[in-house]
C-alpha cells in the first residue's frame, strides 16, 4: 500500500497529461452528446480523458477501486481499502462554451475518507492539491480559509436555486457568486477568495471528494446539508449536499438552514 503522499504524486502526473488531452480539444468543436435523464452533457474529451485516467491510475494502482463520473460504476469497488474517485472534466458545459474555469478533479479515498486530492485547472496552470494532515496548496503555496465569522455579507459560492427563500429561516444577505466546477469553489474557498461554499443539492462524489480534503486541509469545516460528516465509496455515491467555510461561519449557514 502505497503513502498518501505517493498517491499524490500520481495524481499530479496523470491529472496533467490529462490536461494535455483536454487541451487538444478545448474551443475546437469537440463532439457532444447528451446523457439520459437529463444528466448533462459529455464531450469526446471528457471521455478520452476518463479512459485514459482509468488505465493509468489502475495500472499504478491495481488493488485500488474505481469510481468515476463517465465509467458505468462497478460494485467491486465497494470491496476495494482504496479507491480513485475521478471527474474528468468538472464543469463540462463551461468546457464546451470554451471558458477557463473546469478542472480535473482526482482523489483517492481510503475506508471512506479522502487521502489525497488534486484539482487542476489546465487552462488557468493552477493546480490545487492535499494530502491528509498535510495542508493544502496551490501551485506549492499553502493556503488558509477565509475568517470571517459572520454570515452577513459573505461572498458565497452557491447557485442561484441555493439561495430560494423556502431554503432558509431568514434569507441572508450575502453576495452571492457561482463558479462551473464544483471541486473548483472548493479550492476558492480554500484560498480565502470567498468565505463559504455552499450546495443543497445531491452532490457526486466525483465532484466533491479532491475539493472537499483540500478546504479541509486549509482549515474550513466540510459536511453535508444536515451538518454530518462527508463518507466516500458509498454504494449511492452522492452527498445530502454541501457547506463549506471556517467554522464559525459553517455553523452559522448550518443554523440558518430549515
């Protein structure tokens, strides 16, 4: 069984030749296709990335489960210590419109909790990374979570939905902001760039499990919508949503919640 800090390694090389793959098809009319139900869209990269992630992460790693976005799940994963929980494109609609602001989110969870992640933005070069009691870091530097203590004019990351009055005992007044990728306003609030990050929605654990050790990592609280801990390789892979922020201002969101 390899370190945390190994499997990082791994991540950080394939995220980004993953990004390479990417690339060569960002704003060049990559084909499209429409999932069921609908799921949203896929792109030719979104795949091409996912095979190649699957066959380089699991060549490295054999023992280790797969879960990821574009893969049919297989429930031999539920039988794996460890396993890779992969979105290969975060923010696919932002992908084809030919914005800068999808990523690559890798991690890898062991017995249910996340060990190491890694959220790579390759248009921007900006690469987010943890490993469990390590702290986090962009591009090297480490990074340490907003303080504000207040809910009261905080700068939010939540869709427009999040917001709906039905949602809350007092609607607050915040400012809000909305980013495509999820595992990307993780990494915002990680930063200290906005104060909290919030979804009320079932959230994929493809999208939440690298961002969701990184902001932890840089001192925010991350749980789901009832304020219980997140737990990764679940048979339903998908999280009662989201808070994130430091932990005076998680527990005023949580409270302020119906």
């Amino acid at each position: 069984m390899q370190a945390p800090e190994a499997d990082l390694a791994l991540l950080i090389e394939a995220a980004e030749a993953a990004g390479e793959i990417a690339l060569r098809h960002f704003r060049n009319d990559p084909e499209v296709w429409h999932k069921p139900d609908d799921a949203g869209p896929v792109t030719e990269a979104d795949l091409e990335v996912d095979a190649y992630l699957r066959a380089t992460l699991t060549a490295a790693r054999p023992d280790y489960g797969w879960l990821s976005e574009e893969t049919e799940d297989d429930p031999a994963r539920l039988n794996a210590e460890r396993v890779f929980i992969v979105d290969p494109i975060d923010g696919t609609r932002a992908y084809i419109e030919g914005q800068d602001s999808w990523s690559h989110s890798l991690a890898i969870a062991e017995n249910g909790r996340v060990t190491a992640g890694l959220v790579f933005l390759p248009v921007k070069g900006v690469s987010y990374s943890a490993v469990l009691g390590q702290g986090a870091f962009r591009n090297g530097e480490a990074l340490t979570t907003s303080g504000r203590d207040h809910l009261a004019g905080a700068d939010i990351l939540a869709t427009r939905p999040n917001m709906e009055p039905q949602h809350w005992r007092v609607l607050p007044q915040i400012a809000r902001h909305h980013r495509p990728s999820l595992a990307y306003r993780f990494c915002l609030v990680a930063e200290g760039r906005y104060d909290a990050m919030l979804t009320l929605r079932d959230a994929w654990e493809w999208d939440i499990a690298a961002g969701s050790l990184i902001a932890a990592e840089s001192g925010a609280v991350v749980t789901d919508r009832l304020n219980q801990p997140l737990q990764f390789n679940m048979p339903d892979p998908a999280s009662n949503g989201v808070i994130t922020a430091n932990p005076l201002l998680h527990q005023e969101i949580y409270r302020s919640l119906r």
